[in-house]
C-alpha cells in the first residue's frame, strides 16, 4: 500500500505557478465573459485541428488568424498589472478595446488578402496603421505572458533597426524607415508572420494539445506512481523518483516551471518527510524537471523551431538528441545517487510503495506516447502525429472507467491546450519582430563575425561565449524566444568555425534551458524552492551541481558530433553510450566526493578528468579515461579493503 504524503493543493500549485511562470497568471474570469473566454479558446483550439486535418491555409492566413485569436484571448485573460494575475478580476475598460483591435488585426489579412497581394509592398494609410497596431499589441501581450526581458529586447531591437546610421562602428546600417519597418513586420513573412509563429500556429499548437489530453487521461499521477514502483526502494529513492516522474511529465509539459510544480508538489514533501534537505529536495526536482523539455519524443517548443530553422524533419532532431538526453539525466540520477549513499538517505520501504498490480494494469495510459513516437518513426508528418496521438489518447482513455474522458473532459482539454498556447504565441511573434531586424539589417552576420573576433576564431571560446549569452538571455526568458535570439546571432558563428548546423542549434537550445537552474535568476530552481521552503539562491546551486552533465555535454557534442548520431555507425555509437555512461559516474563521484566510499580531493580530480576523456567520443581519449576509470575502481577497492577493520574471532 503506497504511503500518502502531505503535498500541494491545486491552489497551492496555481499560486506558485502564478508568481514564478507569468503564462499561469491568467483571470478568473466569471458569468458572460468567462463564457466567452471558454468559447474563444475552444474556437481557437477547432480551428487549428480544422486546419491540420483539412490542410493549412496560406502562410499569411494561417499566422494573422493565429495570432488575432492569441493577442484576442490574451488581452481578456491576462491583466495589465501583475498583482492581479490568477485572481477573479474583471476585464478593464481598456482590455475589451485592446481584444476589439486584436480581432481586427487577425482578420485583416483574411479580408483583404486579394488587395494586400496586388500592392506588392506599397501601404495604404490603413495598412500602416494596422501593420503598427500589430507590432504595438504583440509587445504588450508578450510583457502580459511571458515577461518584460524578451519585450525590452524587441524593443531594442526595433530601436537598433530605425537608427542604424547613428550606430557605432561596424553596427551602423542604413536604417530603416517606420513604413518600410511596417511592412516587413506584418505584411511579409520576414517579422512577426515569420517562421516562428508559422511554427505556433502549426507543430507547437498541436503537441500543447496533445499533452493537455495526456493529462485529462491521469497520466500524470501514474507517471509519479511508476516511478516510485521503479525507483522507489534504491537508496535515495524519493530523490530518484523525482527524475524519473520528471523525465516522464516532460513529455506532457512544455515549462520547467510548470513541470517542477505539477511534480514536485508530491515529489518534494515525499523528501522532506524522509529527512532530505531541503535545499537538495528542492535541486533535484528543478534539475530533473528543467531537463524535461531536453528529453525526446516531445521536446520543448523551441525543438520544433529548430526543425523548421534547418530544414530537416523533427524526429532526426529528437533521434540525434536521445544520447544527450540519456546522459543527462544519467547525470542527474549517478550524482543523486552518491549523495545519497555519503549522506545515508534510504529509500521507501516496502509498504510506502504503490500495488504493482494495480500500476501494470495502467500501462495502457502509455500508449499514446508510444504511439506518438511510432508514428513519426513511419515519415508521417508532425501535425499528423500529433492529431492521431490525440485521438488514441481518448481511445485509450475509455479503457478504464476511472480515466474515461467524458464529453466535457474532452472540452476542458481542448480550452487548456488553447490557453497553454498563448504564451507560445506571444513569444514567437516578438521573436519573429527581432529575427526580422537582424535579416534585415544584416544584424546576425556582423554579431557572429564581432563574436568571432572577441574569441580570436577559436571554437573553445566562441562556445563558451556562446553559452554566457545563452544563459543570460533565458534569464526570465521563454525558451522558444531564447532560442530564435540565439540561433540567429550566436549559432551562425559556431557554424562558421565548421560545425554541423545540428550540433550548433542544438548547442544554444540545452544552455537556454539550463537558464532555469543557473542561479542568480533560475525560476525553476526557485520554483522549487518555495515548495521545500529551501534558500532560493543554495537550491541553484544544488540544481547546478546536480545538472553538472548539461555543463558539459553540449560542448562534448559539438567537439565530436558523433554524439548526435551523425556520420556514425551503430556498433560505435553503442560505444559511445558505454564510455559516456562510465564518464558520468566518474564525473559525479568526483562532484560529490563519494564513490565506493569518500574520496580524497585528488581521487575527485582524477575522477572528473577521466570521466571527461571518457565523454569525448575519441579513441584514444577512451582508453586513457577507462584505465585510469579502472584503476580509480581499483585503488577504492584497496582502499575500503584496507580500512575494513579486522573481526576478532575468539576461540
């Protein structure tokens, strides 16, 4: 019988989402506009199901309207002022006026379609005006869901555009006038109808609406439930239990917020109440939660974006990012591990455990994720997949009595997939503002070159630059955003140096995940944090130390791509998992400072070194880490032998 844990209430996890992840501060809206807030979303969510199973619209068509109907919903939920976010307000005077010319910015591509196209790039007074309006009302939309960082980076970027002659050295451009700027914004698929948000309005909105199903079927729970059968026992089960449940909810949850919330509201007190720290109870469920949207089949959104910026299928993506993935959260778990065996923290006993039987009988609730992965693995495309997926998942659901969805449950899931992919919305239509300037200033060329010059063309430096920028811009920043920055100023400089497109992008997208554990500013961490009732700041630390893998990984696959599985062979890559899975133990022994027992200082040294050599994917490399591996293994067997006293055995 599994042992129940004090653990958050719904409320106590809504508060917490609303204070650490902005998208979660929406009203509580009452009477005849929730109704309409409902019925926004639920038109919102049937037109794109409409349009992935009919076909989707032109490219101008299918983003004003997606937009129109995000800046619409946006402006009725999400309040002006942050102190009333998530409480039942009612909708300013002002907001209902913003929703009205939301409406008419989403509509006027559809209705004027034919004239737009006729004029080729010429405006009208009131082409000018609504192309205006546009950029106006994504930038304070995307400050309502997603933050003030990524709209002040817009706004210096639309700044940078207007007075390029007045730039420094090599920044200077000639600049571009506020109609020309209009138009590339809103009348070409260059700004904010950019890739981007033809990526929302596509790919992404149909996998939020496929882990929104997922959860109306109770996977969640059963998520949590099989780690503890899995993991529960070993010695720091509770902690294990976090990865592993963690790992899983990735797959239904694209925030490292919202992931550390849903799970660590259970995970976290389970910890607590067999004598973790707080600090350490806190770190592993942000560090295990952050990695998430790093874990395949269903990576974060930013993932579909990249697909889309180099030009090759998803499920290559999420293929060459298994073996990192892997490593990470074999990281995660080997450094959990050791401190759970210096500190002596045991496992759950037998009867805190939940009925085998009862959990194998759900398997069933897997099926979708299954499903999902098989049918990309077919060649089928990703909205396809992911609408299939959605419809097994409601087959599945009807196996059970206890998680059929009824009518309204299919309703709900629709609504809050709609309202999961406001934020998303938001964020890639800013993005599209800023990709729209560098393409049209030439912007990313001359940051790439100036990022070059600063590292002196060295791949090392350029790399670690790389990585500062990455980690300061997802500061508070929405991953999907961090990566369009990123890999459009920063990436194409990695690329220049000769590495694979793949291993560059895939570079930027780990560090501007990782952002949410790397202290000062780690939202995930701190999340975490106010559930333990840890300090904050000590909680990233422990999440960094704990995720000390995702430090190290990105640059061990750019060195040797290898790694991402390109130019290889099987038999080498099963290798390559082998030795990188020996690096990791290595690396978090020496992390730790435990192994078979407490290591000295230069036992932790040597031990990160060969873990490193192992890591690389190079032969001789390999053979230098395992012998020293070996001989650490050796030198602790000796070691603890020696130090084993004697029994005496009397006569």
């Amino acid at each position: 019988m599994c042992k129940k844990y004090e653990t958050l209430t719904e409320e106590q996890q809504q508060e917490l989402l609303q204070k650490y992840d902005p998208e979660a501060g929406a009203r509580k809206l009452m009477g005849i506009v929730g109704w309409i807030a409902f019925l926004g979303l639920l038109t919102f969510s049937l037109f794109q199901v409409y349009t992935s199973v009919f076909g989707v619209l032109t490219a101008q068509l299918q983003r004003s309207i997606h937009l129109g109907f995000a800046l619409a919903l946006i402006f009725l939920l999400f309040p002006a002022r942050k102190k009333d976010r998530g409480k039942k307000h009612q909708v300013a005077w002002y907001d209902f006026i913003l929703v009205g010319a939301s409406v008419v910015v989403g509509a006027y591509w559809p209705l004027f379609i034919d004239a737009l196209v006729n004029r080729v790039g010429r405006l009208t007074d009131m082409d000018f005006i609504i192309g205006l309006l546009a950029i106006l009302l994504v930038l304070e939309a995307t400050r309502r869901t997603v933050g003030l960082p990524i709209m002040i980076i817009a706004i210096v970027f639309i700044i940078y555009a207007i007075f390029g002659p007045y730039m420094p050295g090599s920044l200077a451009h000639r600049g571009l006038e506020i109609e020309r700027l209009v138009h590339t914004m809103f009348y070409t698929t260059e700004g904010i109808l950019g890739t981007p948000l033809g990526v929302s309005a596509t790919f992404i909105f149909l996998f939020l609406l496929f882990g929104s199903f997922l959860i109306k079927t109770g996977v969640g729970e059963y998520f949590n439930d099989l780690a503890i059968l899995i993991a529960g026992r070993s010695a720091g089960g509770p902690a294990k239990v976090a990865i592993f449940s963690s790992a899983l909810q990735g797959t239904i949850s694209g925030s490292s917020v919202a992931n550390v919330v849903t799970s660590g509201a259970f995970t976290i007190p389970m910890m607590k109440n067999l004598g973790y720290r707080k600090e350490f109870a806190g770190a592993v469920e942000a560090s295990s939660s952050t990695g998430g949207q790093l874990m395949p089949p269903i990576m974060g959104a930013a993932a579909f974006l990249m697909a889309e910026f180099i030009g090759i299928p998803y499920i290559e993506i999420a293929k060459a990012a298994a073996i990192p993935a892997i490593l990470y959260f074999v990281g995660v778990w080997i450094v959990t591990h050791f401190e759970a065996k210096k500190t002596g923290l045991r496992g759950l006993s037998k009867e805190e455990l939940p009925d085998r039987k009862v959990i194998l009988k759900k398997l069933y609730l897997l099926i979708p994720i299954v499903a999902i992965v098989v049918l990309l693995m077919t060649g089928m495309s990703v909205m396809l997949a992911a609408l299939y997926s959605i419809v097994i998942s409601v087959l599945v659901s009807a196996v059970s009595k206890e998680t059929r969805m009824s009518f309204r449950d299919i309703f709900d899931a629709l609504v809050d997939g709609a309202r999961t992919a406001l934020g998303v919305a938001a964020a890639t239509a800013a993005a599209g503002i800023i990709v729209g300037v560098v393409t049209k200033t030439g912007l990313g060329l001359k940051l790439a070159n100036g990022l070059l010059d600063i590292a002196d063309g060295a791949l090392l430096p350029t790399l670690f630059l790389t990585m500062i920028a990455s980690i300061i811009l997802g500061m508070g920043s929405p991953t999907t955003a961090n990566y369009v920055i990123t890999s459009t100023i920063a990436a194409p400089a990695i690329i220049m140096l000769g590495v694979p497109d793949l291993s560059a992008h895939l570079f930027v997208f780990y560090f501007g995940i990782i952002a949410d554990i790397t202290p000062p500013v780690a939202l995930a961490a701190f999340s975490a944090a106010a559930i333990s009732g840890g300090e904050p700041i000590k909680t990233g630390i422990d999440s960094t130390k704990l995720a000390i893998a995702a430090f190290i990984i990105p640059y061990m696959f750019v060195l040797s791509p290898e790694l991402l599985l390109i130019d290889t062979t099987w038999y080498y890559a099963i290798w390559m998992v082998l030795t990188a899975f020996f690096g990791m133990v290595a690396i978090g022994a020496g992390v730790v400072g435990y192994w078979f027992q407490k290591i000295s200082w230069i036992e932790r040294i040597l031990a990160i070194g060969a873990g490193l050599l192992l890591i690389y994917p190079e032969g001789f490399s390999d053979i230098i880490g395992l012998v020293l591996f070996l001989g650490l293994i050796g030198f602790q067997f000796i070691n603890k032998k020696h130090n084993t006293p004697k029994t005496q055995v009397s006569g």
